[in-house]
C-alpha cells in the first residue's frame, strides 16, 4: 500500500472472507403438501412431503399460523420467483342441468433481490371443493401469495396468483368459473357482493385479499391471507361446497353460484344460474418483482397452487 500523502509504501496483507449461505440452496417448489380443502398444511404436512434436508430445520421451513410457509432465505441474492394460483371447484348439476368446472388460476413471476435471514411468507392456494349436492356451485380457488416481513402481520407483499372462480350450473347455457386474473389488483381486500342479489333469497360468497375478510358468509366467509387465508363454507343446504385454502369463497346452492377466487383481490361470486352469471369471478394478482410477468387462466394453474423459487 502506498500513503498518498507521503508516498511511502508498506507491505499489508488483506483477507476476504465470503459470507457462507445457511444451507445449500438452488431451487424449491412448495406445494399443498397433500392437503386439501379450506385449511392450509402443517409443518408436519410439510417436513413428510418435502425431501431436502434444511427442510427439517425449522429455523429454515416453519409454520406459525397453519398453511403459510415460512422460509429463510439462504444467501443474499436474486431469486426468481413463480407463483401458480389454485383452479376454482366444479359445480354439481341435476339430470335437467349441466356442470361446468371451475376457472384456471393465473400465473405470475418475477425476480427479487433478498437477504440473508430474510423471512417470506408463502401460501400456496388449493383447489375449490367439487364435491356435494346436486344444484350447487363449485367453490373458489385459493389465491397463492408470497410476502416479506418479520412477522405474517407486518409483512408486505411481493407476488400474488389469483384463484379461479368456481363454476356453476345452468339450464340453458355454459357457466364456467371465470380465471384467475393477471391484473394487478386495485386494492387488497375481498371481491364485492353482488347488488343484484338484493331482494333475492340467494347468498353469494365472494373471494378474500391480501388483507380483506369476505363479508357474505358471516363467521364462515373466507379469510384473508394476512388473517390466515382460510377458505369460506358455502350457504349450509345439506352440503356446503367450500373455497380452497387462499381465501377461496364458498358455493351457494339455493342459487347455484360459483364462489369468487381468492387473491391479492378478491374475486366476487357469481350471481345466480337463472340471470346466467353463476361463475364465481376470478381472484386478481399483484407483482413487485423485475422482470414480471403474468398470464391469466394458466394451463399450469389446473388444480392446486405452487410457488417455485429459483436462485439466479
């Protein structure tokens, strides 16, 4: 080294010391670990379903509220990060009707400069009920979601998949679930009810948000994510269909309407079959990552959701 001042040199030794990951680490999918239906997985779903050993370190893999993921990040980097939406439930006819399956969830990805020690949130959304009595609508897709913070409450989102719409049924015409959406949604809270149903002796059960409970359904309207993101149970006549895991909304069965998907934007519920609208709506999404990317109604979101993460 030389003093710029004096121009004398001396002889340094330097060393650098790289900081090593906490554990090896290339890419991940996380899944639904096998469970289906309105709850999320526990930790022990996940550590008898996934087969890398940091895994079954819960400083690594943990749960705190049941479904949502927690995972630390290994090694500060950019990570691309792909988020698949749950499909909606099918709706269940009657010799006189026909049944039509449930929205395709969206699709998104992007890629994100994260920390050492750095905590994400996951939720991986679940497909709509399918299965109950005839005349019922099918039951919205969860919404899948991935957000950043030391706790599930002061989290901040970074990417959300949309949920499929559940289907319904009807006499004359085709009522498939609406897909979930790619848009970015305007705001974080549940789908809207919808104003038609007014005077009418139906329910509807819209899709929750990031942080927006639905509201139909009273204490079994779906959840929001940041509130749980459990499904909602459709209207109780004999066999309620329920929303999957992510805020799915429930299926109606005096009017046979798809529940709304859920997402960073609720979807909202179909109306009725007999106005032809009984398609529940599909979830919207959110992207704050670079390079995103979104398709709406992916033919990789058929069934439940994923989030695959990739270290660039």
């Amino acid at each position: 080294v030389t003093d710029n001042v004096t121009g004398a040199t001396l002889d340094r030794t330097f060393s650098i010391v790289g900081v090593a990951p906490l554990y090896s680490f290339s890419t991940h999918t996380f899944t639904n670990a096998g469970k289906t239906g309105r709850n999320g997985p526990t930790l022990t779903n996940l550590t008898d379903t996934y087969t890398p050993a940091w895994t079954d370190n819960p400083s690594h893999l943990n749960v705190t509220t049941q479904g949502i993921q927690e995972w630390t990040v290994p090694a500060t980097g950019t990570y691309r990060i792909t988020a698949i939406g749950a499909k909606g439930g099918t709706g269940t006819g009657t010799a006189l009707a026909a049944y039509e399956a449930g929205g395709k969830g969206a699709w998104m990805q992007g890629d994100f400069t994260l920390s050492t020690n750095e905590t994400l949130h996951i939720l991986v959304g679940h497909q709509g009920d399918s299965i109950g009595q005839a005349g019922m609508g099918g039951g919205g897709g969860g919404g899948t979601f991935v957000s950043k913070g030391t706790t599930l409450a002061n989290s901040v989102a970074l990417i959300v998949a949309g949920g499929g719409g559940g289907g319904s049924y009807s006499y004359t015409s085709s009522v498939i679930g609406n897909p979930g959406l790619a848009t970015i949604g305007s705001n974080a809270n549940a789908g809207a009810e919808n104003p038609a149903k007014v005077g009418l002796a139906i329910q509807d059960y819209e899709g929750a948000g990031f942080t927006g409970n639905a509201t139909s359904g009273g204490s079994n309207a779906a959840k929001a994510f940041k509130s749980g993101g459990v499904g909602g149970t459709g209207q109780d006549n004999g066999d309620p269909l329920e929303g999957g895991f992510g805020g799915g909304g429930g299926s109606s069965s005096s009017f046979p309407s798809g529940g709304g998907g859920g997402g960073y934007q609720g979807g909202a519920a179909g109306l009725n079959q007999w106005a032809q609208l009984g398609n529940g709506g599909g979830g919207l999404s959110y992207n704050q990552g670079a390079n995103s990317s979104g398709v709406s109604g992916s033919s990789l979101a058929n069934g439940n959701g994923s989030v695959i993460i990739l270290k660039l």
